[in-house]
C-alpha cells in the first residue's frame, strides 16, 4: 500500500527544487496532484515527470500570493478529484538582501507576501475543503533561517519564522477537527534558489562558510534527503 494513494495532494512551487522532489515522492506513493508554480514551462515538465508515474495531475501557472490563483488551484482540485487531503505550501523566495535600514518597504512586501501570505490564503481556502472530508495535513516549509538566521535576510527571516506562528495557531485551532497543520524547517538544500545565491555572493566558495555554519554535515542535501 502506497502512503498516499486515493489522497489528493495540492503542491506549491512544483516547478523547481524541494516542490518538484515532493511532486514526485507524492506521486510515486499513490496521489492525485495539482500543482502551482509561475514558472509555465518548467512546471509542465514537472508535471510530465509525475504523469509518467502514473499519477494523475493539474497545474496552475499563477502568483501564490494572490487570492485569484489559490481560488483557481482549490476549485481546480475539488472539481476535478473531489477534494483536497494534503497541501505542501513550499512556494518561497529569497532575495539577495540587505540590513534592515536598506530593505525597501517593496522588497519587504514582496517577500512577506510570497513566502507567508500566500499560505495564509492557501489554509483560509483549504480548510474548509478538508472540513467537509473529515480532516486533511497542511505542510508549511519554513526554514533554518527562522531558527539561525544570518546579517542580511531581514524579510526572508521574518516570513519564515511568522510561518511557525501560523502553522500553530492551525494546527491548535483545527486538531480535534482532523487537521494536522505542520512546519518543515530544511536546512541547505541544493536548489536553484541556492545556486542563485552563490551567483550572487560571487560563487558556491562564499556560501560555504555560511552552510557551514548552520548546517555541520558542511555541505548541501538533496531534495530527496530533504
Ligand atoms: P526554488 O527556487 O528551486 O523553487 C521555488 C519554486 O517556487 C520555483 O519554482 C518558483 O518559480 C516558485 N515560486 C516562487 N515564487 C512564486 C510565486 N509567487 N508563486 C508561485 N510560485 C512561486 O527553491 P527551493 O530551494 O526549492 O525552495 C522551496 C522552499 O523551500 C522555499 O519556501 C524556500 O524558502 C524553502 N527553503 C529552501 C531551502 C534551501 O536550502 N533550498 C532551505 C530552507 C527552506
């Protein structure tokens, strides 16, 4: 038996990195999934990997930070496969900041927005689906950064650590109704994002140190580890 089949699964950010690993492994155990990414081409390809699994599979090309695309995501879902059992809110940014006197009240909004209001209008939409099933897992990916963070990731920080304060008002409001409202909080995994970064940082040399840090096995995991 499959650990995921019959259930229907909704995956944000499945075109790249931790999202796509998890489309996959939900895939591979038996789940219905939709899935919601900005990036269309890449999150098509995601979604022919999935479809060669057997699964069944939707997506929605559309901004997690706006009501429309969760709207267009959920109806999709419910519609399509009946319901909605499992969420997996990943879809997140991290931006190359800067100390708190130089973020700009744009880049602060963007960053809160993506990476926490977007599953705040996720779970507003959700639960109620989950309710009329008798209950349903949300899996919030938060971050080491809400727990270590470095100079510089001053929004970054701060939404992920605001997702651990929303994952546990869900989780204690909605538990006895059969809902598990979890965080996972990753350490350094090899994704674009990360590639990025060292990009940024002038090289995978400069973000070493910093993994380090955090992260004793001194290097990055994969997705599949995650
Ligand atoms: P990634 O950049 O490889 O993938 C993120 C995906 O989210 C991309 O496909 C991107 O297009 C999508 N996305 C971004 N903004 C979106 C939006 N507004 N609407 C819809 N889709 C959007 O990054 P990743 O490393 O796989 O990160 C996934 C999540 O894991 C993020 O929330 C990130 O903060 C978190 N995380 C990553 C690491 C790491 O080391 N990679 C560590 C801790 C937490």
């Amino acid at each position: 038996m499959r650990r995921l089949e019959g259930k229907i699964a909704v995956v944000t950010g499945a075109a790249s990195g931790i999202g796509r690993g998890t489309a996959l492994l939900f895939a591979e155990e038996g789940a219905k999934l939709t899935l919601i990414d900005l990036q269309a081409e890449k999150l098509e390809e995601t979604a022919a990997e999935v479809r060669k699994l057997g699964a069944e599979c939707r997506t929605v090309c559309g901004d997690v930070s706006k009501p429309e695309t969760i709207e267009e995501a959920v109806s999709l879902t419910v519609r399509e496969f009946g319901g909605v059992d499992v969420v997996f809110n990943n879809a997140g940014i991290m931006p190359s900041e800067k100390i708190i006197v130089d973020v700009t009240d744009d880049e602060w909004d963007r960053v809160l927005d993506v990476n926490l209001k977007s599953m705040f209008l996720m779970c507003r939409r959700v639960i109620p689906e989950m309710l009329k099933r008798g209950g349903g897992s949300i899996i919030n990916t938060s971050s080491v950064m809400a727990h270590l963070t470095e100079p510089g990731y001053t929004a970054y920080t701060a939404s992920k650590a605001g997702i651990l304060g929303l994952t546990r008002e869900i989780a204690v409001t909605y538990a006895e109704q059969g809902i598990r409202c979890n965080a996972i909080a990753p350490g350094w995994v090899d994704t674009e994002m990360n590639r990025r970064l060292a990009a940024d940082l002038g090289g995978m040399d400069k973000l070493y140190p910093i993994i380090k840090k955090q992260q004793p096995l001194g290097r990055m995991i994969s997705t599949r580890d995650c």
